[in-house]
C-alpha cells in the first residue's frame, strides 16, 4: 500500500451522528470479493431514494466531514474498503469507534478527529469545498481555515509510509519465538488439547 | 506497584513495546468465522502460513442457515461457508462448521467449548469478542487486516487502552437482568462514554451474576465504545469453566486456577474512570431509536428530541422518523409485529430458560423466531422441554447461528417491520433493511411476545406467581 503525506480534493458534510458500520456497508454485500469494489455498496440504503446525497451531489468528494462517533459498531473492516474504494481518502469527525479507526489506517484512510468538526459540517451544508490535509502538521485546511486534528504519531507514521504490520512484526520472530516458549512452559494449558467427552450447555 | 487486571492480563501478553507505545501482544486463542475470508486472502497474496494453527479454531456462525442445512439455496452463502471449510482444513485448523453437534455462534461455541479460559488473550475478527472477558480474558475485535496479522504472527498490534471501572453496587429487582444493567449505563454515558477504554465490571451485582449474565454484559461493552468488558474470576467462573472439553485437567487445573487466583485487581489498584451505578435503580430497559444509547426504561415514554441537548435532539428527531414513533408516547403503547430471540448477547440455555418462565403456557400474539446460541444450547433446551414452551406459544425454533441479529443468513425483519430483540444492536437496516429493532432482555422479549407491544416483563411475572 502506497503512503501518503498531503492530500488536496473536494469535501462534504454526512451531516449525522453514530454513522455505523451497518450504514457505511449494509450486511447483505458482505459476501462479495474485494476485487469487485466496495465503493458501490457505500452507504447503500441512505443513498437510496435520497437524490441529495452528499456524495451523489458531489461526485468524486475523497474528504467526508460527518459527526461525532463515526464507524460504531462492528469491526467489519468492509466499511474501511466501501470508503476506500469510493474513492474517499480522510473522514472528519470528532470522534471515532476505535476498532474503525484501526482499520482505516491499516488500509490508508485517515480518520482525522476534529473537536469541531460538528461546526464544519453545518458550516459547509450541502455544498462541497476545497480541503486540503496535511499529515506532517495535522492540519485540515479549507475554506482558508485551518484546524488541526489529533493525529497519534503511530498513525502518521503508518499512513505516510504505507506500512505493513506483518512486514513490521516479522522482523521481531525471534523475540516471539522465545515468549512462545516462555509461554508453553508458564501456561502449558493454553495448548491443551481437547476431552473426548463433549461439552454441555449447562 | 498495585495493578488492575487490565494491566495484569497486558503485561502477561506483551511481546515488546515499539517507542511509540504500540504493544506487539501475544494471542492465545484466535477465533475464525466466515467473515475471515479477506484476511486468509491476504495471507494468500503473501504465501504465508498460520503461525500457530492449534491455537486458530474456525466457527461457521454469520451465514449458518437455521433451517435447511442440507440444501443451501442461496449461492453466496453457500460460497462463504465453503469459504471457511477450505481455508480452515488448508491450514490444518479445526473446525466447528455447519453439521458439528457444538457448532453456534464463535462468543457461545468459545466458552462451552472451554476454548475461552480465565487470564488467555484472545482475538476474533468480530466486535462482540468482549464477550469472553467475563472469564477475565484479555478479549477484543479486530479487523481484517489485523485478523490477518495474527493468522500470520500469532501476535497483534494494539495501544493499551485507558482503563474504566463500572461499579454496580445492591441487588438487582426481580425481572432486571445483565442486558438492563448494559443498556442503563450506555443510555447514561453513551455509545462512546468508554471508547478508548478497557472496562471492567466489579461491585456486588456483578459477582452475583451467573457466567450466562457476564458474557450478556461484556458483551454489548462495544455498544458503549469499549473494545474490552472484563470481569474479574471468581469461583463462579471456576464453576463453570472446570470440566469443559478444552479446559485444563487434574495437575494442569490445580496450576491454571493458582494463576487465575491472582489476576484480580489489586484492592488499592486505580481506574482512568470510575462510575458507580446502584443496581436498585435499574428498570427493565428497551431501546426507542437507532443506537443503543437511544434506551428508556419500559415504565417510561419516547423521549421529546427538544428536551435533548443539541446534537443529540437531531439524531433523536431522525431516530424516531426512522422507528415511526412519537415524542411523548408510553412505551407500553407500543405495538410490534415479531420478536427474535437469539444472539450471542442473549441466547444461552439461562437466556432461554428466562424467556421460557414467562412463555410457559402463553401463547404469543405476533410471531416470532428463537435461535439458541449453538447447537449443544439447542440440545439442552430441548432435554429440559424448552422447544415445546416456544413451539406450543406459537414461535420458531431453529437452528444455531447469529441469524436474525444481522441478517446475512437470510433471517431477515421485512421492511417497517418492528422487533423486539435480544440482540445487541438497533442500527438502522441491522437486521435488515428498513427494519425497527427494539433492544430487550429475553423476558423482555418473551412478554413481548405474549402482549404484541413493548411490555413491562415484572408485570406478566406478578400475574403469574
Ligand atoms: S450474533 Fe450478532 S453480534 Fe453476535 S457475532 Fe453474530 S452477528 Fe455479531
């Protein structure tokens, strides 16, 4: 996956609370194969019947401005994809669930917590402006504002060079081969095989 | 240092720690269930393999039809299960799928199973892992690039998170259960009152809870913003742990409980956050919108969205334009079309057993689907009588899986359609599209059931007694 340090596109606002995983990509597409596109399944059922959509509005918008809580709910990584593959790049929000945050940086979507991102979102309404985001410094510019977002240095540092964890991990094998070890001698029962007799529900 | 059991459980699991804080931990249970498949591609992409295949156990639950399980007509859900049947058996990992007598959904087979042990940490790609917490676990969902992670290193990378503490101290009223004490905090704090955080419950309501009650509570943890509920062992959890099929035996038990003794908060340990709850003021509690915070308690009314504060008003006046409701109506008032009981919140042999007392000679008015939260729940239910209680009231009995919850298996709420629903989530289209779920206890849901509108459980208990 490529890293990214700044970032210029349009922005719009979903202007809700607690958009959840269920909303970003309804259960039923969760079946299909990556290699297909999630974006087409973006906010499935809001979209539809609704000709003012932000991002039917607005098509080719990367930057979505909505309320606080954004991806509660489950840890369906789809959603990451659904956004990712519609080309969306940042949401602003103030805040996030924490398992959709995890995932947005581990597929390059940068989930940018803004405290007033409410006020942007009202501010911008149904149109759409020029945003442009900046990693290195946090900050969100648009409209000639600028804000800045909290942003850990994990973070950062994941979405500007792209990285893969398994990559990162497998160069401390050794160190996992020996807490293995430890492990198998301190709690052996972690690998204990199974009873012949079965469970009961009681 | 004094320590938590948060802290206790990390520091148990903590290969190292990069500079920036991020822990490389170490996972002693992986769960696997359909919804996997991204990440076995993953590991594909790669050519890797499972780092510790005995320690990855697969469970066929999202998509298992409750029905016909020798005919599956509709082909994606065919595909998944397939899905799961081969990259389990490719890497050598066992497998509960669909035809296995202990096959349910991952957060009932992994407990039963005795997979789920005090002090193990473990990992699934599936929000409601909290679940197994309430053994004193370290336990929390991942995503699919994580779950791969694991697959691939046996480890994750997480941030340790801050830690919580929710005191519910007193004696629960008769007909309150877990679910009410899980939906009253989060209407109190909200649906992200503990992101960020690891909660532990404590206080003398929650030792009094059965294991049943604790992985209700632990489980809908998430719905509050927690990817951690823990609770601390105890001999209940000793009870119910000892004798399962991959528990420890004999010497090993003896030296698994000496470890498990000692993980308990230290008594002067601290919390991040502290909130104390008295259990005596809990009602019977049911949802009105469209997130779990959006709750009241059954005696109450719909809530008007301009008495909320501001953000709140809005999601309110959406909520209830979504559920069909009106500000000001009693709950008691309100009608609905089906109930579900089923879940990995609320679908255990005590879930049912609670639902049964009040179904037991009732018959419903509206119709509805039960589906025990595996296969051996199932078996047991029907050894005790259970299925004849809900068949003779009028309800489905099916088969085991996470069913109606969120629809994938084509259990689904038809479009306006209003449920009430052991389940742990009242999203928009959760349980299929345009659906209205009302969240509830199983006896919640059975005098549902027996009334066709939102009812007060005590009511049907007094008038029985
Ligand atoms: S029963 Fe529902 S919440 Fe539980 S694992 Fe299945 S889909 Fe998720």
């Amino acid at each position: 996956m490529a890293g990214w340090s700044v970032h210029e596109g349009r922005a719009v606002a979903l202007p809700r609370r607690d958009v959840d995983t269920d909303q970003i990509i309804p259960a039923r597409f969760m079946s299909a194969s990556r290699a297909d596109g999630y974006g087409q399944y973006l906010f499935a059922d809001l979209r539809e019947g609704d000709d003012g959509f932000p991002l039917d509005r607005h098509r080719g918008a990367s930057v979505l401005i909505a309320g606080a809580n954004f991806g509660c709910g489950s840890s369906r990584e789809a959603a990451v994809y659904a956004l990712v593959d519609a080309g969306i790049r940042a949401v602003i929000a103030p805040s996030f669930a924490d398992i959709f945050a995890g995932n947005a940086v581990n597929n390059g979507l940068l989930p940018a917590a803004l405290p007033d991102a409410e006020a942007l979102m009202d501010e911008l309404g149904a149109n759409a402006a020029e945003a442009r985001i900046d990693l290195e410094t946090a900050t969100l510019t648009i409209a000639g504002q600028s804000h800045e977002f909290r942003l850990p240095d994990v973070w950062r540092h994941k979405l500007t060079n792209g990285w893969d964890d398994i990559d990162l991990t497998r160069a401390h094998l050794d160190e996992i081969a020996a807490f293995r070890d430890a492990r198998h001698a301190n709690a052996p029962w972690v690998w204990a095989e199974q009873d012949d007799e079965q469970a009961t529900a009681g | 240092m004094s320590r938590t059991l948060l802290d206790k459980l990390w520091d148990a699991h903590e290969v190292r720690r990069d500079p920036d804080g991020t822990s490389l931990l170490w996972v002693d249970r992986h769960l696997v269930h359909e919804g996997s498949h991204h990440a076995f591609a993953k590991l594909a992409e790669r050519g890797l393999d499972v780092a510790e295949p005995g320690l990855t156990f697969g469970v066929a639950d999202h998509y298992a039809p409750t029905r016909r399980r020798d005919r599956i007509e509709d082909p994606a859900i065919a595909k998944m299960l397939e899905r799961l049947e081969t990259n389990t058996s490719r890497h050598g990992i066992r497998l509960f799928g669909l035809n296995d007598p202990r096959q349910g959904i991952v957060h009932v087979l992994g407990p039963e199973q005795g997979l789920t042990l005090p002090g193990l940490s473990i990992n699934c790609g599936d929000s409601h892992t909290s679940t197994h917490g309430a053994f004193g676990a370290l336990a929390f969902g991942i995503g699919a690039t994580e779950v791969a992670h694991v697959l691939a290193t046996q480890t994750v990378r997480a941030q340790k998170p801050k830690s919580m503490r929710i005191l519910v101290k007193g004696a629960l009223g008769a007909g309150v259960s877990a679910k009410d004490i899980a939906l009253h905090w989060i209407a109190e704090l909200g649906t992200s009152g503990a992101t960020g955080h690891a909660v532990e419950y404590a206080g003398d309501a929650i030792e009094a809870l059965s294991m049943e009650g604790r992985m209700t509570l632990c489980n809908l943890s998430i719905e509050g913003g927690a990817r951690f509920g823990m609770v601390a062992p105890d001999d209940t959890t000793l009870a119910y742990v000892k004798g399962r099929p991959f528990a420890p035996k004999g010497a090993a038990w003896d030296r698994a409980v000496a470890a498990w003794r000692a993980l308990p908060s230290d008594p002067d340990a601290t919390f991040d956050k502290e909130v104390t709850i008295d259990a005596a003021r809990i009602a019977p509690t049911v949802t009105w919108g469209t997130t779990p915070e959006q709750a009241a308690p059954i005696t109450g009314t719909v809530p008007d969205p301009d008495a909320l504060p501001g953000g709140k008003a809005e999601a309110a006046r959406s909520a209830l334009d979504y559920m069909g409701l009106t500000a000001g109506q009693p709950l008691q008032d309100v009608a609905i079309d089906q109930v579900f009981l089923g879940s990995c919140t609320n679908a255990r042999i005590e879930d049912l057993r609670a639902a049964a007392t009040i179904l037991r000679g009732r018959r419903a008015r509206v119709p509805g689907v039960v589906s025990p939260g595996s296969m051996l729940v199932r078996a047991a239910a029907e050894a005790e009588g259970l299925d004849r209680v809900f068949t003779e009231a009028g309800l489905e009995w099916v088969g085991a899986g996470c069913s109606m919850c969120v629809g994938m298996n084509g259990d689904i709420v038809a479009p306006g359609k209003r449920c009430a629903s052991s389940t742990n989530r009242n999203f928009r289209g959760r349980q299929g599209k345009g659906a209205r779920t009302h969240l509830m206890s199983p006896v919640m849901v059975a005098a549902a059931a027996v009334t066709g509108r939102l009812t007060d459980a005590r009511e049907l208990m007094e008038a029985k007694a």
